[in-house]
C-alpha cells in the first residue's frame, strides 16, 4: 500500500456534492498484486482518480454501490481509506472486464447514504445534548454510523437514568424539529477550535479541517464539531430520534 500511495497519490473525493461521478481506473488489484484486467466474477479491489464513495473512517462506515463500464459491472461491496486519503472500492465484477485507464460510471448506493447521513448527524446532536444532560466532562470515544443505527461511546461516572435518557431524547428531538440548515466550513484547526469547534484529543488533524455547525439557538449553533464525514443538509432531514439502549 506504501508504494501505491507514493505512486497515485490521494483519490479526490467528490462524495460530499454528488452521489455519482465519473473516475479512471488508476488501479486494480487482485489476490494482493496489482494486475492490468479484472475479469468477471473475479473478486478485486478498483483504485479511480476520484470518487463519491466515502472510505470508512471516523466511525462512518463506507459506501456501497456500483462501477460501470460500457460492457462491464463492477458491484461494490466496500469503501475503505489507505493513509487517510487513498479511497478503495473493495468488490466483485459481476459482467465483463475492467482495465486500468478505463472511464467508469461512480454510482452510490444513494438511499442507504442518506440514511448514513442522518445517522451521522444525530451523533453530534447526541454528543452536544449528552454533554449539556450529563455535563461538559462528557467527551465522545468512539463511535459507529450505519445505515440502521448508530452507537456512541462516551465517558460518565454512572449509569444514565430513565429521565436522563428522556431529557437526551428531547434535546435531540427539538433541534431536529427546528429544521436548521447545516453548515461546513473549511478552518485551520486552530480556527476551528476559536470559533468554538469540539476537538477530539488524540485524533490526528491536517493543515485544513471541515467544521459542521448544526442547530439554532438564538445566535449560535447547538453544535460545532470537526468531522470529515457525510451529513444531512437541514436537521429535518434526521428524523425522529430514539435511544433504544
């Protein structure tokens, strides 16, 4: 992976505009050697220059969907991240073959993404809302998004109670009710942490950061974190939200 990093570079991720995407096939890969043409119902991993599908990472898992030739079909059952910035379409070609430099049709899987979004979006609502119920030594620790739930880790001192989870559930639920747009911005992550940012000790920044504002509150925002994942555009578009345990 070291060598084909040093030789692609980082993959140009579009995923944040746009569900599909055109790409050239920079690389294929199967059984662990890099190969010149896929051919069908051979498992393999497709390398483009650029791609809508989100390599898993920050707890967000990554996207499925399809890559499409002229005569060929490439079904993507996995999206991961190689050195934070190289996107790897992990699958299996179900019709015809594929070569490198060939042109492919980039298409996510759109309905499940959006589901992820609105998962995504919830955990910083939910993180902002356990700390205000809870109180501010609340710090997330890990997290998983899906496409049917998501988990939050965090730190407290004792068992959440009843009402606790009630009073969570109904902080989350009134900003998800205002129907307030989402905002990303691009900060160096000292002006994200100015602009009042949480920041996560431990995790690893660049010189650039993607700071997500979500939720109204008189002047401010609910919540402003750094996070390089996909999101909703207007907190409607979450849901109603619900902690099942």
């Amino acid at each position: 992976w070291f060598n084909i990093r040093k030789k692609l570079g980082p993959t140009d991720f579009l995923g944040y505009e746009t569900d599909n995407s055109q790409g050239v096939v920079l690389s294929i890969i199967h059984g662990g050697k890099e190969i010149e043409i896929l051919n069908e119902d051979k498992e393999g991993i497709i390398i483009t220059n650029q791609t809508p599908f989100y390599g898993e990472s920050g707890g967000q898992i990554g996207d499925t969907g399809f890559l499409f030739g002229s005569k060929s079909r490439f079904k993507v059952t996995d999206t991961q991240k190689k050195f934070g910035d190289l996107h790897i379409h992990i699958g299996k070609l179900i019709k015809g073959s594929i070569s490198k430099g060939d042109t492919l049709d980039l298409k996510i899987d759109s309905k499940r993404r959006s589901n992820i979004r609105a998962y995504h979006s919830a955990t910083h609502l939910l993180h902002e809302s356990l700390r205000r119920v809870l109180g501010t030594h609340v710090i997330q620790k890990g997290s998983l998004v899906e496409a049917d739930r998501l988990r939050f880790d965090f730190s407290h001192i004792k068992p959440i109670s009843h009402e606790e989870i009630n009073k969570i559930e109904t902080v989350v639920n009134s900003m998800v009710d205002k129907k307030s747009d989402v905002k990303t911005r691009i900060m160096t992550p000292k002006e994200a942490v100015d602009n009042g940012a949480l920041a996560l000790f431990g995790e690893k920044y660049g010189d650039e950061v993607r700071v997500l504002s979500m939720g109204n509150e008189a002047d401010k925002y609910f919540s402003t974190e750094l996070c390089g994942g996909t999101h909703v555009r207007n907190t409607g578009d979450i849901g109603k939200f619900k902690i099942v345990s």
